[in-house]
C-alpha cells in the first residue's frame, strides 16, 4: 500500500530513485506528487523518502510467460 501526497515536490535523480544505473532519463526535473510511506505485507518499507525494510525480505513471485 502506498501513502501518496499529491502536493510534495521531488526532484528526479538516480540518487534518489533506487535504480541500478547511474543516471536518470528525467535528471533534475521536478515532480508533484510523490509517496510518504510504503507498506509492504503490513511492514512499513518506506517512511518520508527513507527506505527502513529489511534487505532480503522480499519474495520471488514466479509467473508464466505472456502469449499471444
């Protein structure tokens, strides 16, 4: 679950958007809108832009191939 306030400002940068290049097609653009907390599997992950989860908690999820 997402908590998103629609009235936050967040400047886009590869510091701050947990990606595994070093760079951002939208580097330095500034965005409203933005979440303050994530819950996931009832665990709050994410508070105010600072990721508190535990490394490893997630789980794989295993799917079948898209067909046509």
């Amino acid at each position: 679950m997402v908590v998103w306030d629609p009235e936050k400002r967040f400047e886009l940068s590869h510091k701050n958007l947990h990606m595994k290049a070093d760079y951002a097609s939208y580097e330095g653009k500034t965005v409203i809108g933005a979440p303050t907390h994530v819950l996931s599997r009832g665990e709050l992950v994410v508070e105010n832009d600072k990721t508190i989860g535990k490394k490893g908690r997630g789980q794989f999820v295993r799917r079948g191939t898209f067909s046509l």
